[in-house]
C-alpha cells in the first residue's frame, strides 16, 4: 500500500474505521472503556484460577472436591446464570428500543434468577463451613473459597448496581448517560457468565472427578 | 457491541428490524451455550470419554462457550467500530494464559524439585 500525503494527513480515510465519521461516538468510547475494565476483573479471576490450580490437590487430609461438589446444584446453578443473562440481554434491547416496561421486567427476572444463583451459593458455602470444611480448613478449600466468593462478590455488586440502574431508568428516564451505564451493566453482567463458565468448568466438573 | 446504537434515530421499521434481529442473535447464543453446557455436564459423567481426555473435552467445550458469550453476548464481532475492543480481548487472552500457564509451570517445576517432606523436616532438626 503507497502512502500518499492525503492519507497521512488524514490517515484511515479509506478505511472502515472512524475515518470518515470523525471520532468515535461517546456510546463506542465507554463500552470500549468498560471493556477495558473487564479485561482487567479477567486478569485478577486468572491470578486466582491459577492459584485455585496449583493448590487444587494440597487438601491436608481435608475433604477433596469429589467429596464436597454437588453436580446437579452446580447445574442448578450454571441454569440460573445463564437464564439470567439471556433475560439481562433481552433488558437490552428494550432499553434500545426505549420501552420502559419491558425493560423493569428484564430486569426484575435478571434479578431473580441472579439472586437464585447467589442463594444456591451462599447455601453450599454455609454447608461446607458447618461441617467444618472451611477455607481455613486446608489450602484447597482456601483457593476455593477465593475464587468462587470473588465470583459471588461480583455477581453481589451486579445485584445492587441492576437495583441502583432500575432506579436511574425510573427517576431520569432513557438519558443517554443512563442508556450507557445500562450497555455496561450489561457488559458486566454477561462477563460474569464467561467467568462462571470457566468456574464450572475448571474447579467442579474436574475437580469432582 | 452496540448494534442498536441507531435504533432511536432510525424510523419505525429500522428499530423493529433492529430489535429483531438483536433477539435473534440473543436465542441463538442461548442455544448454543445451553448445548455446550449440556455437553460438559454430560463428558464430566460420561464413560463413553477415554477417562484422561475428559479434562481436555470439558476444556474445549468451555472455551468454546467463551466464545459463544463473547459474540452472541458481548456482542464482540468484527466491525470496525469493534476493533479496538479485539486488540484489548487479545492482550487481555495473553496476559491470562501468561499468567496461569506460568504459575502453573513454575509451580510443578518446584513441586518437582521439592524434598519429600519428611526428609525436609529431618534436614531441619
């Protein structure tokens, strides 16, 4: 490709990009941003998924994951999350479409089915915690505990920031600025998913094995 | 990642076309990860899997809802608005597998050169 002083002067001219369009919507940059966010929230899930993988075997003649892991509440679970972000994405595309009822009971089902989540969670930590089986119980159960209450932490967060969101959508209506905040609930909520697909996948279907 | 960017300015019929296809997009994500995780669930409790391949089949099957979520979900895709959002989805890929794939190594490296622990006590007396 030859360079020509038009290009250099306005380079991407004759690209798909932004070239011609100018800078990029204010819409583009904060997903881009918050996408920047997620990558980062990746990073801090692989520090604990590799510590969750080196310590997985150290169980200090504790309880293993065969003995501890529920597979069908896991895929209990698993059904939540996933429901709960198809109902997350359905939310969206009301709010793109502006309808503010459908977009109260997206997010009322988001919420419930999140929250069912949590419960199922929350249950089995109080479970494993009241037979003793603590994270202080041994390395295992430490790493375990990490990483699927980071993962619970942030799907807490998801809860109060959907409530919080509902609010804004109730008190200042489709704003641009709260359409945005919406698009990067969403985001967040659907990264959650991708995470919880690598939880299930790595600490209890392997690990139950 | 913002299909629908549009949709208000765009008349009537546009933001219905918009609104269906966006359902679309998000049933058939749903059906494929529905399947995936079907799948996995199914290989972890299967015999019919040669027992040490099962990890890498539920590996495989994981990544592969990943990318499910990522396009149907996240709405990652290759327009050119999303270009920036892949360049930061490849460094991000690569400072994750750096970092479990490195820990991991490292980790088994020292494990593998580690007294058994016994000997390592009497060492210590």
């Amino acid at each position: 490709m030859t360079e020509t002083t038009a290009d250099l002067f306005d380079p991407g001219a004759d690209e798909t990009g932004g070239g011609q369009a100018g800078p990029a919507s204010r819409a583009i940059i904060v997903s881009y941003g918050f996408w920047i966010f997620l990558l980062s929230d990746f990073v801090l899930f692989s520090g604990l998924f590799a510590s969750y993988a080196v310590l997985s075997h150290r169980t200090a003649g504790g309880p293993g994951g065969r003995q501890i892991f529920d597979l069908s509440r896991v895929f209990l679970e698993t059904a939540c999350l996933l429901a709960s972000s198809f109902c997350c994405g359905l939310m969206s595309l009301a709010v793109e479409a502006g309808r503010a009822r459908a977009t109260y009971a997206g997010a009322a089902v988001t919420f419930v089915l999140g929250a069912a989540f949590l419960a199922l969670e929350i249950s089995e930590f109080a479970g494993l915690v009241a037979r003793g089986d603590g994270p202080s119980r041994s390395a295992f159960l430490s790493a375990f505990f990490t990483l699927v209450g980071t993962h619970g932490l942030h799907v807490t967060c998801g809860l109060v920031w959907l409530v919080v969101m509902m609010a804004q959508v109730a008190s200042l209506g489709f704003r641009p600025k709260v359409v945005r905040r919406l698009r990067c609930f969403a985001l967040f909520w659907h990264a959650l998913d991708i995470v919880w697909v690598a939880i299930f996948t790595v600490v209890y279907l392997i690990g139950a094995r | 990642m913002d299909e629908h960017a549009n949709a208000h300015a765009a008349p009537r019929e546009g933001a219905q076309r918009a609104l269906r296809a966006g359902l679309v997009s998000y049933l058939i994500g749903l059906g494929l990860a529905v399947a995936l995780t079907l799948a996995s669930f199914w290989a972890a409790g299967t015999n019919l899997i040669w027992s040490p391949g099962v990890p890498i089949a539920l590996a495989v099957l994981a990544i592969a809802q990943m990318g499910v979520h990522l396009v149907f979900f996240l709405h990652i895709s290759s327009s050119p608005d999303n270009t920036n959002n892949i360049l930061a989805l490849a460094f991000g890929i690569l400072i994750v597998s750096l970092v479990v794939a490195g820990s991991l190594w490292i980790m088994a490296n020292l494990d593998a050169n580690m007294l058994p622990m016994d000997q390592l006590m009497r060492m210590q007396r």
